[in-house]
C-alpha cells in the first residue's frame, strides 16, 4: 500500500492511496477459491469447481467485494498510522479500479481539532434558588383536586355561572369560513376553569341549556399559531348544564391516591414542586455555563458537522414557518439572513459539543448501565400500559439506547464542570427563574444585539 498525502487546510485532511494490482488479484483469488469450496453447480465437486468458470460466474460480485473491503481496511490502517481522527466518515473517490489496474481512491476528511478547555475553577456563576410558598403549594393542592372534579348532569333551568359546567357543541369562522380546531363536538366547558379563552368562557355565563349564543372573540396577538390576533365568529349550542363537584380532602381521598394520610400527599405535592423548581433552576445555569463556555472557548470546528447539525435545525425551522409560528423578529427576514444566523448557532452547538466530549473522556466521565436503567424506566413510565414494550425496544436497539446516553452524559459533565465552578446560590421566586437569561439586568447593556442568537439557543441544551 502506497499513501500519499495531498496537504492539510485547517481541519481538512486528504491522501491518496495506492493498492499494487498483482495484490488485488491475489485478494480476488483468494476469495474465489473460498467461493469455491461452499458453492454447488452441476457437473462439479464442491471445491473442484474450475477458477476460470468461478471468474465467469463470481468474478464481477467477488472483485465488487474484495475492493470495498480493501478500501475500507486500507483507509483504516492510513488513519491509524497518521494518528488521527475523522470527524465524521471520510469521503471516498475511486480514481481507478479496472482490473489489470492499481487500484488507487482519495480519501478526504475533517479532522476532531484540539482542545484546551479553560480552567474551570474561574467560571463565576449564580444559581437562582426558588422554594416553594405556601400559597404555590396550596394552588398545586387546589389543582390536583380539580384534575379529579366529578361532573354530573344537572336538571336546573337556570343561567350557567362560574364553577359550572357546560356540555356544548360550538363551531369557530373567520370571515364566514370555518377554520381548523374551531369545530368541536361534547365539549364539557367549566366556566372560570380557565381551559378556554377567558372572553369564551365569559361569554357563555348567563347561558342555559338548550339555548345557542353567538358572540365574536379577537384571540390575543401572542396566541400561538395563525390565529393570533383574528377575530372570529363562535356559534355555540348549549346542550346540558353540570355540576361540577371537588373531591373532598380528607383521609381515605388521600389513601385512594396511594399516599398514607392527607399529610403525607400534601408533602409528595410539595416535593414534586420543588423537584420541578430545581430542575429548571438547574436548566438556567446550565444555559448560563453554556454561555460562558462558548465565550470562552474559541476554535475551529469541522465544517461537516455543522452542516449536519444546521440541516436539522433549518428543517425544523421551516416546519415552524409552515405553522405560522415564525417569531415576530424573523418575519421580515429573508431566507438568506436567516440561513446565516442559523448556521452560527449550529457552529456554537458543535463547537460546545465537542467541548464537552473531550471534558468527559479527559476526566473519565461515564454513563453507568444503572444510569441507563433508570433512564429507560423514566421513558418507559411515559407510555402507560406500554412499559415493557418499550424497555424490550431500547434493549433490542443500540441506537436507540444511544439517543439516551448522549443527554445523560452531557449532564454528568455538565455537573463535573459545576462541580468545580464557583457557584453563589441567590433566593429567587419561580418566575426570576423561569425568565429568559436574557432579560437579566446584569445583562442589560449588551442584551439588545445577543438577543437574537440566545433566543434560538434554548433548544440546543
């Protein structure tokens, strides 16, 4: 084998290489007499059949072979010896392959680049840190008992008001067109319940069954989909009036939620809520560790990868836009603009990604199988009455499996470099945590011209 590098241009590296011809055929030869000894045609022994008719019959399918696996263990043992790592699978040219001939291919590819992650020890971070209130935990409370609501038919004649319930059939138009979602059949409506439009559910107070109100409803300009900011005209046929009845908090409800006392479901409520505030607590610093790494760390990355990761955002970008959720500051944009924004933040993801792998593999960070179980047990619980359909799935599928390490190894570290950062803890309430990062004050003078790159961040984390 004859290698010959072609010269390298950041990350790209390209060889050529040259496999004699007198070894190709020997490799053919070989594996036809191989051939030889399994097949069976008429007339002959196995393994005495002639190598002039294998050629005839095998020959072409034998050298299609012999030439893939060639090219494949030749590009190997090149990267091997040259110590590198393809970013992605090399790009393979065959320049010549008739037999008689050498064989001679290029390979091209982008190489993985070298990383030097700053200390971590200087990373100065703020962990906002929310409990839940009293108040908070006694809404969740109220909530969980409405999820539970009975209704019953009520044979009152009388005007619906709040706290009641309304069986209707109701049908939406726009400029005299019905519109798609506008159309519903036996919809139970609790007015003040807050599932519809509040200018809905007001306009059917007063309302008694049998009869059918009609009324117009501008829906609000941050509604999400086309029908932001229309108005249309609702036709709604009020078919029975229900009661609508609370469980009562007491102990044998409690039981007959799996909990011991009301006691005791009162505090899983209350620790369910503080698991989910710390957790998007944790999701913020997370995107502001992001942050600071990404303006920390500054390297060329391989420009195939972020055509890989580009296309999947720019794909779902424009299923986004064929929804009619484009954000307001996009709609004027031209594709163009927008492909050159997009691409940016597909570098900023690779280039973090990259970070992070060479962190964890440098510092030996590994995803246990136990880390595994739990992962797919988690995934499991969301597909009720399917659960061992689903565990037998990611068991039987490695690249399944693989969809749930990746996340579960960027979290650990994530933590290994948390670990050790320096975090000040800062009480905040719920919603200083939930808002954007980008609205923070201590960001305030520079947060006009990131805005745009930040807020199309949020999914990468």
């Amino acid at each position: 084998m004859q290698v010959t590098d072609k010269g390298a241009d950041g990350l790209k590296r390209q060889f050529n290489v040259v496999i004699a011809a007198s070894s190709i055929e020997e490799k053919v030869n070989n594996r036809l007499t191989e051939v030889g000894q399994q097949v069976r045609l008429p007339g002959f022994r196995p393994g005495k059949v002639p190598m002039t008719l294998l050629k005839k019959r095998f020959g072409q399918a034998v050298r299609g072979e012999v030439l893939e696996r060639t090219i494949d263990e030749s590009t190997q043992a090149a990267l091997t010896e040259r110590a590198v790592k393809p970013a992605m699978q090399p790009k393979i040219e065959v320049v010549k392959a008739d037999e008689g001939q050498d064989l001679e291919f290029s390979v091209e590819f982008e190489v993985l680049p070298e990383i030097s992650a700053k200390p971590f020890s200087d990373l100065d971070l703020t962990r906002l840190v929310a409990t839940v209130s009293d108040s908070e935990h006694e809404e969740a409370v109220t909530g969980f008992l409405k999820n539970r609501r009975t209704t019953e038919k009520s044979d009152e004649v009388r005007p619906a008001k709040k706290g009641d319930g309304l069986l209707v059939d109701f049908t939406g138009r726009i400029d005299g067109k019905e519109f798609d979602g506008g159309t519903v059949k036996d919809a139970m409506i609790e007015l003040g319940g807050g599932q519809y439009l509040p200018d809905f559910e007001k306009n059917l107070e007063g309302a008694k069954a049998g009869e059918t109100k009609t009324f117009s409803l501008t829906f609000p300009d941050d509604y999400a989909g086309s029908m932001a900011g229309k108005t249309a005209e609702f036709e709604v046929a009020v078919k029975e009036l229900h009661k609508i009845t609370l469980p009562e908090l007491n102990e044998e409800f409690a039981k007959s939620m799996g909990d011991e006392s009301v006691q005791a479901m009162r505090d899983r409520m209350r620790k369910f809520l503080q698991d989910n505030y710390d957790s998007a607590a944790r999701m913020r610093l997370k995107r502001k560790l992001l942050d600071k790494l990404a303006e920390a760390h500054s390297f060329d990355v391989p420009q195939g990868l972020v055509d890989v990761e580009f296309d999947a955002i720019w794909r779902q970008m424009e299923r986004v836009k064929q929804d009619g959720q484009l954000d307001p500051e996009d709609k004027d944009k031209t594709d163009e603009e927008l492909r050159a924004e997009y691409r940016k933040i597909a570098e900023r993801r690779v280039r973090l990604g990259l970070l992070l792998s060479d962190v964890g593999q440098k510092n030996a960070v590994t995803v246990s199988q136990d880390d595994m179980n739990k992962a797919i047990i988690q995934e499991a619980m969301r597909y009720p009455g399917q659960e061992n359909a689903v565990v037998e799935y990611y068991q039987r599928n490695p690249q399944a499996m693989e969809t749930l390490r990746a996340p579960l190894f960027e979290d650990k570290v994530v933590d290994f470099i948390l670990g050790q950062a320096k975090i000040t803890d800062q009480p905040a309430s719920i919603e200083e945590v939930m808002k954007d990062p980008d609205d923070d004050t201590e960001a305030a003078s520079d947060a006009k011209p990131k805005k745009k790159a930040k807020s199309k961040k949020k999914d990468e984390e």
